[in-house]
C-alpha cells in the first residue's frame, strides 16, 4: 500500500483525494491517511502532495516508519475524503518542519 507519512501533519494539502481512482484517503484534524485495504498502489498520488508526504511502503523513509502502522489504524477509525479542500490554515509554517508525529491529533 501507499502511506501518508510525517510531511502531512499540520498541513494536509488534500490535492491526494481528488487523483485516487478508490477514494482510499480518510481525514483526521490534521493529518490524512490511505487505507491499506484499498489501496491499489497506483502511485499516481504521489506526484500531487506539495509537500512529497505519500510514499509506497517499501519507500517509507528511515524514521517514518511508524506512519505504515498510523495509517492502517486511523484509516479504521476516520471518514473517507474525496474531494479536494483548502489546505489547513498556517500550513505555511508546518511545511519545513520535520518530526511531527507528536503533533498528530487523532
Ligand atoms: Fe489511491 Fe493510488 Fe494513492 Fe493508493 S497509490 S492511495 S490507490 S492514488
Ligand atoms: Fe497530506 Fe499531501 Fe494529501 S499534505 S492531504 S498527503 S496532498
């Protein structure tokens, strides 16, 4: 499957939903997640992140390991998005920012 990793939180861009071919994302407060369970490893959300958040599971970066857990789980617990909306306010000064699984809100 594909993952929504640490570049996501704070931000959450949502440009992801309106490419997925099996509306896979669900949203969070501010974070979004892909469901493994449907997720078809199109890979076609990857290019339209702004901030490169989206990688497939073999290509999760050192570290971020822990987001392949995060999205199997939250993807149970959250509703499904599928159309695009405003990013979050203030996602401006999360852009740069690394290590946020601290602030991720569930
Ligand atoms: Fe959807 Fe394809 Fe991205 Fe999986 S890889 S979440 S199927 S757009
Ligand atoms: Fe998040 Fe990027 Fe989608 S910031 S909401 S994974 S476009």
């Amino acid at each position: 499957a594909h993952v929504v990793c640490d570049g996501c939180v704070n931000c959450k861009h949502t440009d992801c939903v309106d490419v997925c071919p099996v509306d896979a994302f669900r949203e969070g407060p501010n974070f979004l997640v892909i469901d493994p369970d449907e997720c078809i490893d199109c890979a076609v959300c990857i290019p339209e992140c702004p901030e490169a958040a989206i990688f497939s599971e073999e290509d999760v970066p050192a570290g971020q390991e822990q987001y392949i857990q995060i999205n199997a789980e939250l993807s149970k617990q959250w509703p499904s998005i599928t159309r695009r909306k405003p990013p979050m306010e203030g996602w401006e000064k999360w852009s740069n920012v690394q290590d946020k699984l601290k602030y991720l809100k569930r």
